[in-house]
C-alpha cells in the first residue's frame, strides 16, 4: 500500500468519526448550525491540504521518475547532463568510425550498471581504476591479496595511473590494509627487471613474494586477479596479453574459490628476500 492511498484511508475513517463527533457534540452542548458549519469547514480545509500534500509528493516522484538525474549531486546532473548532451550530438552526427566505436562502448554502459544492480559480473576496461576504487574502499585490518603479472616496470612507473596506483598502494598498507602482492613471473629476467619494483613495495609494508609460472602446474585459474574477502570483491585478469580488459565479480563462491587459490599459490611462492637463507 502506498504511503498516499494510507493517508486517504486514514482521512477517511478520521473524516466519518469527525463527523459523528461533531453532531455528538453539538447535541450535548447545544452548537449552532454555524459553528457545526466552521467546523466541518475546518475538516474539510485539512483534507484539502492533505490532497495538495500528496499531489505534491506524487509530483516529486515522477519527476524523479522522468528525470533520475535529480536525485544526484549538483556536480553529478552536470557530469550526466553533459555526457547525454555529447552523447546527442554525436548521435545526431554520424560522422566517423571512431565516433560509432565511442556511442557502441557508451551503449554497453546500461548493460554494465545493471549487472552491478543485481550483482552479476561485468566487464570492466581499465585494470588501474577498478583496483584503486577496491583498495581505497578497504579499512584497516582488511585485506587486499593479488596474484599480479604486471612485470614490467613500465606498469608501475611510466604514467599518471600507473603512479597513482603504487602510491595508492604504499598509502593503504600504512593504514593498515594487509597487501600481499604475488608476482608471476615467466623468466629469471623478468625477476631481474622488476625487483626493484618489489623491492619499494616491500619496503613500504607490502607483502611481496613471485613465482614462475611453470612451477605452478596449472594451479593458476586466470591471467592474474586481485581479491578482497571482506568486501566481497573480486578483479580477475583472463588474459596475459590483456592488461586493461578485467571481470568484476562480487560471487560469493568465486571470492572464496580464489582466496583458496590464492593461498594455493603462495605456498609455491618464494617470499622476496627469503632467497638469501635458500642459498
């Protein structure tokens, strides 16, 4: 039951108890006719305002109906509001291959928001901004446990996300997330380019260990992934030569079957520094 047709039925059943009321009370004080009239005026006066009310909240609601954006943020309706203006221009447009390549991405969004909505996995294009958003949402003494084949020192250092991303990182595990971080390794000379690397994160409360993936003897069910258990959050990477390409998933038995993964694969790992009392 809506909260309008309550308020009517509770007007009404008021209304019809008013009105006994009224004639009860104008035969045992003796009112007048006029202040008999007053008061049903009165009544009906309030019932008057009590439609206007509803009519006024009905109004609201299909507005926000025919116009969503309301109920956002000033700084949000004008993001929104500018991007479905570009979005009409361009349509109205036609003009260019590259123009039809961003519409048919941004048509892909509704497909994207509504698998959020009722939790279902989704493809997600940028591998940097979807493990910053998943890191900064994490709280101290929550975790943060990735397999990760970014093994260049390129993916860490050569541009603003990249950057940010590491900062992101050192900034979280000094707040107390628990970061481990495996790196996969498919030669001896990747090790050597990125040790520096896993050196710096080491250094600024990371955990950081590496494995080559001929030791893992199929024990590694994606390119690389990054999971938080108490966020049920999962990045997964499916392919080596894909970076940017990701799947978000918030399945619970997909989060758990990788934190069980996980811990599979760092049992074969080799903790970084670990390696002088090996020798």
């Amino acid at each position: 039951m809506s909260r309008a047709m309550f308020l009517r039925i509770f007007i009404g059943l008021f209304g019809i108890v008013f009105i006994v009321l009224t004639f009860w009370l104008s035969a045992h004080f003796h009112l007048s006719t006029s202040t008999k009239l007053v008061i049903i005026l009165a009544f009906a006066l309030a019932t008057f305002f009590a439609e206007v009310i509803i009519a006024i909240d009905n109004l609201e609601k299909r507005l926000k109906n025919a116009f969503p954006s309301l109920e956002l943020s000033l700084k949000d309706q004008i993001a929104v509001n500018e991007t479905i203006k570009l979005y009409n221009k361009l349509k109205r447009s036609h003009t260019g291959i590259s123009t039809r390549i961003a519409l048919a991405d941004f048509e892909k969004i509704h497909h994207v928001l509504y698998q959020a909505e009722k939790g279902g996995d989704f493809v997600f294009h940028d591998i940097y901004s979807s493990s910053m958003i998943l890191l900064a949402a994490l709280e101290p003494g929550q975790s943060f446990k990735v397999v990760s084949n970014l093994t260049k020192r390129f993916y860490w250092k050569s541009g603003r996300d990249m950057t940010e991303h590491a900062k992101l990182n050192y900034r979280q595990a000094k707040r107390g997330i628990h970061i481990e971080r495996i790196f996969i390794l498919n030669t001896k000379d990747e090790l050597s380019e990125i040790k520096e690397i896993m050196a710096e994160q080491k250094e600024n409360n990371i955990d950081v260990s590496y494995a080559f993936r001929g030791d893992l003897d199929k024990m590694l069910p994606y390119a690389s992934f990054a999971i938080s258990v108490e966020q049920t959050t999962g990045i997964i990477s499916h392919r080596e030569d894909s970076l940017g390409k990701v799947t978000i998933t918030s399945n619970d038995e997909i989060i758990t079957d990788l934190a069980t993964k996980f811990d599979d694969i760092k049992r074969q790992s080799i903790k970084l520094g670990s390696e002088i009392y090996q020798a």
